[in-house]
C-alpha cells in the first residue's frame, strides 16, 4: 500500500498539469462524488466534523454539504498538483487576500509575522503566493508515510519557494528553528486547526472541546513577532481566497502557560468563524474533538 500510495502522488504531478484545467476538475470532482456515494471513514468523519459546526441542517442538508466538502477537497488536490507549473504571476492573480496591505507591511518590517491558518480552501496556493510577492516564507510540515510521499511533498514545497522544517527528525526543536527564522523577518504560516503532537492546549471550538497546537501561540509570546489568524475559503470561480484576521494581542500579565492557552482559544474563535462562514472548505477528514462517545472517535 504504501508503494501505490508513493506511485499515486507521482502519477498526480505527472499526470495532471498535462490535462487541461476544466478536464482536471470535472475528473476530481467525478471521484469526490463516488467517494461520497461510498461514505468511507473519511467522508464519515467529515460528515461527523461539518455536524459540529452546522448542528441544526437536516439530513438531506448535511448530504448536500458533505458533497460540497468533498468537491473542495478534490478541488484542493486538482489545484495542488498543477501549482509547480504556474508562473508567480499566475500565483499572484489565481489567489485573492483580504487586506494584502497589512501583510505587505508585516512581511517587509523585518520582524517577522506568524499566521494561524486552518484546513480549508488551498494553503498550499497561499504559499505560492506569498513567495512570488518575494517574501520569505518558512513553515513544518508532518513527517508524512511512506517517506517517498513524504519527500515529494518536500520537494514540491521547496521548488514553490517555500522553506520547510520537518515536525520530527531535525537536530533542534521546530519552535527554536521558527523563532530564529521570525527574527530573520520571515512569514511563519502554520496550520493550526488539529493538533498532530498529542500535547495540545484544550479550547473550546463550535460548543465541544478539542485540542489545537499552542505552537504559533508560543511563538507569539517567545518572539514578539504579530500573530493573525488567516481564514481560508474558495471563491465561487474556484479561486483560493485568504482573509487576515488580527493582530491577536499577547497578554501583559499571566505565567507563559496561561498567556499561550488564551492565545490558542483567540485562534480558535476566529478559525470558527471562517469555518462557519464556509464550511464546505474546510477539509478537515480527521478528529478534531476529544468530547466525542467512544463508538464516534474512529
């Protein structure tokens, strides 16, 4: 499995940015929505994630979202495997952001900007961008298996522009290389909606509790460096669209504990929202809550 796994991402950078764009598309969405016929453990556990933020739909609402979830998932890795073939232009036009003249401003200060970004629309696009506007750009990525999925992904980041720490295997701690890189005045983009360590901070997040990194919270309070949310969604037209939310203020009193909990539930707040506002983007097919019954945590 883990070989057909490694043949299947291969297959997708080859094969795809040779295929026309609408072709691409129809044939992604075509298999989100089998997918979608099938209910696998990833289509449930979406099911089961866009309940928690959208608990009032009824049945036949749910289904309708659920494909929608799917579709932007596919739309997702459609886009994904295409990126390497486009020029910085091309990432500059195909990505709109919501107030890209506070960004601007933060990622020329020299200090460095931490952003808290969920799954949702395209962050993979959103790196692109931000390197083709020529700003340096760093973030982890999880050590994915089989490695050589892992690797590719890698590659793929690096020839976008981006610089990239692995979660585990380095010599020195994510967080210590992060800062360094903060006040070399980079863009620090994480990922911050599900938390991969097992020692994440609770929040609470649509009603129930559920764990997220304090990862980009630490960094804030380390550092000094600005820290926003970016809420991520998908334009009608398919287009990837970002909206910086923030600054989130670091508290002047408080233990490093308690600062970095506050901060992780302002984070998770404003995640909700753009969630809530379209949860058909967020591409969140794994567990999130740590309130669920038993028979519900698969």
């Amino acid at each position: 499995m883990s070989g057909l796994a490694e043949f299947g991402f291969r297959a997708g950078w080859k094969v795809v940015q040779w295929l026309p764009e609408s072709v691409a598309i129809r044939l992604f969405h075509a298999g989100a929505d089998r997918a979608t016929k099938k209910r696998g453990k990833g289509v449930e556990r979406l099911r089961a994630n866009l309940r928690r933020v959208k608990p009032h739909l009824s049945e036949e609402e749910m289904d309708a979202l659920v494909k929608q979830g799917m579709r932007s998932y596919a739309r997702y890795w459609s886009d994904t495997f295409r990126l390497h073939t486009r020029t910085p232009e091309e990432h500059r036009r195909r990505f709109r952001f919501d107030r890209v003249e506070d960004l601007a401003r933060e990622a020329t200060s020299g200090n460095g900007v931490i952003l808290a970004l969920p799954h949702g629309g395209n962050w993979e696009a959103a790196g692109a961008w931000a390197v083709a506007n020529g700003w340096k750009l760093i973030t982890v990525a999880e050590r994915l298996k089989p490695e050589g999925v892992y690797q590719q992904f890698l590659a793929f980041r690096r020839a976008l522009g981006m610089e990239i720490i692995p979660t585990s295997g380095s010599d020195r701690s994510p967080l210590d290389l992060l800062a360094e890189k903060l006040n070399d005045g980079y863009i620090v983009p994480l990922l911050a909606d599900r938390d991969l360590s097992k020692r994440g901070i609770d929040v609470t997040f649509f009603g129930g509790r559920a764990k997220m990194p304090g990862g980009p919270a630490l960094l804030a309070v380390r550092t000094g460096a600005p820290l926003y949310v970016v809420q991520m969604w998908n334009d009608p037209d398919g287009t990837a669209h970002g909206r910086l939310v923030g600054p989130i203020p670091v508290p002047d009193q408080g233990t490093l504990d308690e600062k970095v909990r506050f901060l992780t539930q302002q984070i998770a707040d404003r995640l909700a929202k753009g969630i809530a506002e379209h949860p058909e983007d967020w591409h969140m097919l794994q567990r999130v809550w740590v309130d669920e019954p038993a028979q519900a945590m698969a």
